[in-house]
C-alpha cells in the first residue's frame, strides 16, 4: 500500500526522491518522509499530511546536500498517521522504509525491549529496524544480517536501507511486497513501481522474493538467502512518462476516463488483431474446463461478477466469482476440469496473490487478468492477459475496469463459440459493435448534462442503486465509484430486493439511480421503480430503449445506447463514472486521492 522510492547517483537525492514520492502518492498518503545520507550522519525529515507538506517542510528548513537516500509515503496500518509514526524509521545503524505488514512485530518487540532496544512509534516498520539492527550487531556484515532478518520476520515486507556505516550504498530485500529496482546512467533506484522513477529511466528489474540487493550509483548486485548473487536481465518498461502526467485535465480520473475510447480499442486489437478467430490464440485450451472461479477485490470482483452472469447466461457454464479475501479461507471444490481466473490492476493484490497460491495447491489452470507486465500475478499464473489501460494514478479505478469488462467480454464470446452458443448472425453483430465499441464510449464521456443529474445527487448523504440481473452487478460498480470519491453513502441492491426492508430508508427526495439494460426483465424492474418514486425517491433513469415508458416514474433520465449482451455493460458503466466524478467535484472532495484508500493493496 504505501509507496517506497530509494536513489542513489549523480543527481541531488532530496529533489529525486520527492519527485518519486509524488509519482506514488496514490499509494497512499497519510504522512511521508525522506532520510538522506550527509556527511556525517543519516538525517531524516517528516511530515503528516501529503507529500507537498513534506516538500513544504524541506524548503523551510533544508535537508543537506547528498546524492543517496530514501523516501516513503505512507497508508497507515499501525499506528495513526503522524510523524512519530512516519517512515524512515531509524533504530541504531538502521534506517529504511517498509511497505507491507510485520506480522510477528509484537513478539519480536519483547524480544528486542529486553535486549535493550527502546521504541517510540506505534508501527511494525521500526520493529523491523530494529531487528534488522540487532542481526547487524551480530553479522557485521550487511547482506548476512538481512538474510538472517529475512528468516525472523514474517508476513510481508519490501525495504530499501540505509547502513549508517555503508556510505556509498542502499541496500533492499522483499518478500511479497512488490519492489523494482531501476538502472539509469550513472545513477539507480529503488521503488514500490517504475512510476517513480519513469522519467529518468525505462529500465529495471523486479526483486523477487527471498533476493536481497545491494545498490550502488554505478552498479546493482543481487543475492539470494544464500548470498550468491543472482544475474538479471533488465526489462524495458513499455509505460509512457506522459501516463503519470494530468495533461490539462483538472484530476487523473477524469484523464483516465476519456483515455478509456483508447484502452478498449487497444485491449480489443492486442487480443484479436484480425478477427474473432484470434480469440483461440489469446484464450487457448478453454473447452474442457465446465467450472470457472472467478476471482477479485473491489471493482476487479465486480468485473468478474460480470462475467459470472454473461458466462452462465450465454455459455452454460458453471461459473463463480468470490472475493479474494475470502476465497483463500474456504473450501471450494475443484476438479481437473475447473479453471480459477484471477483479476487485478497491479498484479500484486496481497489477497489476490495468496488465492492463486492456493489454488495452485491443488494443481487447478490458473489465468491472470492484468495490467502491469512483469507483475506477481503475471508470473505466477500458468497464463496471463494484459489489459492495456497503460498507467493508472487515481485511486478509483476507471480505465482498467473497463479493460478488464473487455477481456472478460471477449473470453465469454470465445467459450460461446467454443460451445456452440453463438449463430452467424449474433456473430456479425458482435464484430460490427467490436469495431464501434470506442465511438460509444465517447458519446457516453461527451454527454452534456452530467451536472444536471449529479446535482440530483451531490447534496444528499445517501443514494441508492438498483437494477435485475447485469444491471444489479453494474450497480455495485457504480455505487463504489460514488462512495469513494464523493464520500456519499450508497448501496447498490437488486431491484427486488429492495422491498424486503431496505425501502423503509426511502424518504422524500431520496436518490435513487435505476439501470435498464435487461430486456427480458424491463417490466419487473420498472414496476420496482414505480415502488420507490411513490415513496418520494428522486429517480435517476439509465435505460436503453425509452418506449413505454411514462415521465411520472423518473426525474431524470439517460439514454444508454443498444448493444450486443456481451457487450452491454462495457458502455453502461461510462456514465456511472462520470456521474461519480461529477458529484465529488460538486462536493468539493480530494478526487484522485480520496481518504483512507491506496491505489495499490499489497497488504491482507
């Protein structure tokens, strides 16, 4: 979750090291802090509050000229944010920065209180100094007390240190937490992801687990537990500096959304460059699999549970989608015949990871949907297919989702003709919407009156989604997007199930967002319409096909175009995002960086 960035060169470390911290920002952002190596000493500087409250802080009272240090912004997990308990943490000869969880700190604490050590935060991260101290006292020698370190802490960890009395290096370990290292011209990096160090350069390897690393402005050597060093190819980050770069948009997200035209096109064309027969070479030995688990975390979940619902529609498949969280702590049953698909952005999703772990356990195919090349997920998965959302900074997720929906959409489409399930017309429908798929997407961005319907919306403390079948899963898409950025609570329901006791919350004026896009469920749904806006509900329509339908049941009203089934939900959700931006700006909130949340969740 928190972002780690680590520098070491020709250049001065204080201006590069805030430079990465602001890149990763969006991996959270309760305090940040910088420690340099000075001439005589490791000197650090913190702050709560943002990264630009730390660069605030620097230029009052400067931090001494230095060419290697380390810098981290912070997601609290223990302790509160403060500065007592920002990073650097600095116990003896120790300084470093940690992303992830020390699962065993408690222990090791009393262990480290009575050999002498005194803590003064509330966090895991300075048990680890500590503890990476104390091997040091015994080894004196730097990659031997992180290997025996490595052996005494568990759950997960990335750290990039700095030894008080190694003045020319910064060293790093990692276990599940995600840390690349990047090789410039005369100068290295460390960080949670290339992001930060992009603009500088597009070359670097990823630590692995159970490797630590020694890095000098010249030169970077790996090692396993056992100290021999490990050789690594460097890769070529296809990531453009310009992703990471508002471009005139007032936030990220809403970049990232009318960047989506873009990403589907590119999604579409990097699967089946030339026709829908391309689908057997991007989605190959899928026939005999008859049990699919979909598995996911937030809106990455809800995709899957889009593909739940068109795959055991449309395929007859026996299809399930779980919450990564608590997949890995059931039972589910496999066969030689199930298939587990795991989905997510970064591809270093803490549960998303260790569900795949498990099932790999039990010898099940596993897939990987992502975004980030080289990711955790990418490598371990026995396939991967990358999204091709490129870079995405805001928080809430926008583009990626909606190049998730579009490889989900065209694997359904691939097991329905595997199955027999499609006819040749279908077929010519699909490939003539494929190719105008972005056309619609960019009518749904451009539409005019998003001000108009979030105003509806925006001075109220709760909203409710409804809608039957995919517009329900949409509907929990939609509601998340609402209440992470504007702070507005919202839930979504299915449109029956309103009545069954969650109706007595309906007021006069209450906001009430109804999507129909499922025909063969038109009627049902309008009637659960009619329930709410008898009560007083402020309805806001989002329908494909207007006939027969009376203004009396809505306040306001959105025309969704009418697609293909497999590729409906692609275009529904545009408009939900967009009202979701729309609202959170009306209410004046932090809309790329809302609070309490993080980008990346590489903690369980």
């Amino acid at each position: 979750m928190c972002g780690i960035i680590a520098y070491t060169g020709k250049r001065q470390a204080v201006d590069m090291l805030l430079a990465g911290l602001f890149h990763l920002e969006y991996r959270g952002y309760d305090s940040s802090g910088i420690a340099v190596l000075g001439k005589n000493k490791i000197e650090l500087r913190k702050k709560k509050g943002k990264v630009e409250e730390l660069k605030k802080s620097i230029l009052c009272h400067p931090l001494p000229k230095s060419t290697i240090g380390i810098g981290h912004t912070r997601w609290a997990t223990h302790g509160v944010p403060n500065e007592i308990n920002c990073h650097p943490h600095q116990i003896g000869n120790i300084t470093l920065v940690h992303n992830g969880i020390i699962e065993n700190y408690k222990t090791l604490k009393n262990s480290l209180e009575k050999q002498g050590y005194v803590f003064v935060s509330d966090t895991d991260s300075e048990v680890a100094a500590a503890c990476l101290d104390a091997c040091y006292k015994e080894e004196r020698h730097a990659l031997k007390a992180m290997a025996k370190a490595y052996q005494l802490l568990e759950g997960s960890f990335a750290f990039a240190i700095l030894f008080e009395d190694h003045k020319e290096a910064i060293y790093a370990m990692r276990k599940h937490s995600p840390l690349v290292i990047g090789h410039g011209e005369d100068e290295n990096f460390v960080a949670s992801d290339i992001s930060a160090f992009l603009q500088f350069s597009k070359k670097f390897i990823t630590l692995q687990h159970e490797e630590l690393a020694e890095i000098k402005k010249d030169n970077v050597h790996v090692y396993n537990l056992e100290l021999k060093e490990v050789y690594k190819e460097p890769e070529i980050s296809l990531l453009d500096a310009n992703g990471v770069q508002k471009n005139n948009y007032d936030h990220f997200m809403l970049k990232e959304i009318h960047e989506e035209p873009q990403v589907v096109k590119d999604t579409i064309h990097s699967i089946m460059p030339n026709d829908v027969s391309d689908l057997s070479n991007a989605f190959p030995n899928l026939e005999k699999f008859n049990n699919i688990h979909i598995v996911g975390c937030g809106s990455a979940m809800y995709a899957g549970m889009v593909a739940k619902y068109m795959i055991e529609q449309y395929v007859r498949i026996r299809c399930e989608c779980y919450c990564a969280s608590e997949y890995r702590y059931q039972t589910p049953i496999y066969d030689e015949n199930t298939l587990a698909v795991f989905i997510s952005q970064s591809g270093e999703t803490a549960d998303t990871l260790a569900a795949l772990r498990k099932v790999k356990e039990y010898g099940v195919k596993t897939y990987a949907i992502v975004n980030v090349i080289g990711s955790a997920l990418s490598k371990e998965a026995d396939h991967v297919i990358y999204t091709q959302a490129g870079k995405e900074v805001s928080v809430a997720t926008t583009k990626a989702y909606c190049s998730q929906l579009c490889i989900l959409s065209l694997m359904t489409i691939h097991l329905a003709l595997l199955h027999n399930k499609l006819s040749s017309e279908d077929l010519k429908e699909i490939k003539e919407e494929l190719s105008l798929l972005p056309d619609y997407i960019e009518k749904m961005i451009d539409y005019p009156y998003y001000e108009t319907l979030a105003q509806q919306i925006s001075t109220h403390d709760n909203v409710f989604f409804i809608g039957r079948g995919i517009d329900y899963i949409l509907s929990l898409e939609g509601s998340l997007k609402l209440k992470e950025i504007s702070y507005i609570h919202s839930e979504a329901y299915p449109a029956g199930e309103l009545k069954h006791g969650t109706i007595s919350l309906i007021e006069d004026k209450t906001p009430v967002i109804a999507l129909v896009n499922e025909e063969r469920l038109y009627e049902k749904t309008m009637s659960n319409i009619k329930e709410v806006k008898a009560r007083g509900a402020n309805v806001l329509l989002f329908v494909k096909d207007m006939r027969n339908i009376s203004e009396d049941v809505y306040d306001e009203c959105f025309l969704l175009p009418s697609l293909s089934k497999f590729l409906q939900g692609i275009v529904s959700i545009v408009p939900l995002q967009m009202l979701a931006y729309t609202c959170a700006k009306q209410r004046g909130c932090e809309i790329d960086q809302p609070r309490n949340l993080a980008k990346s969740v590489t903690v369980e």
